[in-house]
C-alpha cells in the first residue's frame, strides 16, 4: 500500500512539474504573470489531437506511432505561438506586472474562443496508443505505462533543460539576464532577444505538457484553467527562477497530497496542501531555492 501511494505521489508531482517548468522560465526570467499559460497547454493537446486525427486518417497502420510525432510537433505549436506573443505584446509589458496580467488574461479568453470555433465547445478524445496500455506489476503494485511514462518524459526533459542552461551559449545568457538584466545589458547580451526565444521555450513546455495530458483524459478549451493555478503555486513555492526549486516543489506536493488524500478526501487534502504552501511562505517569502543575484533592489 506504501508503494503505491509513493508511486501516486510521484506521479502526481510529475504531472505538476510538466505543466510547471515552463512556466517557471517566463515567470522566473521575466518576472510575466502570464495567465495563457494553460492555453499553451490547450494548444499542445489539440495539436496532438490534429496529429492523431491525421494519421488515423492517412496513416492508419502506424497510428500508434502518432504520440512520437506530437511531442515535437506540440512544442514547436506552442513555442511559435509563444514567440509571436512575445514579440507583439508581451515585451512591452515588462515591469508592468498588472498590465501583463490583464493582456494574457484576455489572450488566454481569445484562445479559448478560437479553440471552441474551430473544435467545438465539448471535449473531444485523444485515444492513446495502443503500447501504452497496460502496466507493469511490481512490489504487488500495478504502475501504468502511461504515468511511468509521463515521468520519464518530465525526467528528460529536466535533464535536456538542465543541460541547455548550464552546457549552452544561449542558456548561460538566460541565467545571466536571470541573476541581473541590467549588467548583462552592459556586457553585450541583447536581452530583448533572450526573452524572446526563453519565453519561446517556456511555451513550447507547455505545449508539451499539454501533449501529456491527452494520455490522462479528454481535452477541451477549458483544460488550462484546470491547472493553472497549480503551476503557479509549484513555481512560487520552489522558488521563483529556480529549476531545481520547482522539481522540489512540484514532487513534494505531489507527495504530501497523496499521501493526505489517503487518509481524509481529495477536497481536504487541497485545503490541508495549501495551508502548508501559505504557512512556509510565511516564513520563507522566497521559496524552497532563491535565485542568488549581484542586484541591489
């Protein structure tokens, strides 16, 4: 019964860190309260739903093999879409955090209604392929292929991402905007471009998280609202700018609400997790990880 609370708690939290690194990049490097994250996420699982559509159509004998073909093709979506944002409005909101608010809460009713235009308002169904049904038993507990496999693509992704910001021209630059925009101005990083493409790549996580749902449930317009809320609390509670924060964060409230919602209800447990997040932030205002900056403000 242990291992499979932990299992649940762990999956939970991976579920919670695929749909929050992204936006842990834009919110951490640019400081964009960006409200159409969840609509990122829609245009990550419609694309996947497009794709499915196609090769059940042109393709039917390798359908299965539609999901390999999404996963690139969503982030690429929701990055293009994320690049175009950024460039014709977001960038002039910086240090306008309500003003920021308020436009991507209007973009994110603009995505919404477009998706209902095109798809309809019901929920339609990404049927998953067929070689991740089923599961593995071990320990006398039955582990899905689809969750092991939503954890293993949270877990590359981290390492890719990881990778990119510590090995990478590009990544040290988004670090070195992170820790101070103004010195990194003076040393000859074109900052605007920087958020451009950072806030490109945070978008195309989204689009992949999206992608990741569809394996969990139906999908619909409002699907991004659903989780929100979630993002935002795992990145504020890991640390705002902090990668590693946010997988601390995302795995521990994954754990702690499963292993409450075991011993009271799924309502309780939401209550009890953010009465544990508000009281640590009482105490620690910056997070699990604080970004170490040279800025005096």
């Amino acid at each position: 019964m242990f291992i499979d609370q932990l299992f649940n708690g762990l999956s939970v939290g991976s579920i919670l860190l695929l749909i929050a690194i992204g936006l842990a990049i834009t919110f951490g490097l640019m400081g964009v309260i960006n409200m159409a994250h969840g609509e990122l996420m829609m245009v990550g699982a419609y694309t996947t739903y497009v794709i499915q559509q196609w090769f059940t159509s042109h393709m039917p004998h390798s359908a299965g093999l539609y999901f390999v073909a999404a996963i690139p093709l969503s982030f690429l979506a929701a990055a293009l879409l994320g690049w175009g944002l950024e460039k014709s409005l977001i960038r002039h909101l910086y240090r306008r955090p309500l003003d920021s608010l308020l436009a991507t809460w209007g973009i994110s009713l603009i995505l919404q209604q477009t998706a209902r235009l095109i798809f309809g308002a019901p929920n339609v169904a990404v049927v998953p392929p067929s070689w991740l049904d089923g599961g593995i038993r071990l320990f006398g507990a039955v582990f899905p292929y689809k969750r092991l496999f939503i954890l293993c693509l949270v877990l590359a992704i981290v390492f890719f991402l990881y990778m990119y910001l510590m090995k990478t021209r590009a990544g040290r630059r988004i670090q070195a905007v992170t820790m101070n925009r103004s010195m990194a101005a003076c040393l000859g990083i074109a900052t605007q471009k920087v958020d451009a493409y950072s806030f490109a790549i945070g978008s195309g996580l989204a689009g992949v998280a999206g992608c990741a749902l569809t394996l969990l449930g139906p999908i619909g317009p409002t699907i991004g609202t659903y989780y929100i809320v979630d993002a935002f609390m795992v990145v504020i509670l890991g640390g705002v700018g902090k990668l590693a924060g946010t997988l601390l964060g995302a795995f521990g409230i994954g754990l702690i609400s499963t292993f409450v919602e075991y011993s009271t209800s799924a309502t309780i447990a939401k209550v009890i997790v953010f009465v544990l997040i508000i009281a640590f932030l009482q105490w620690k205002p910056s997070g699990l990880l604080s970004v170490r900056t040279r800025s005096l403000d």
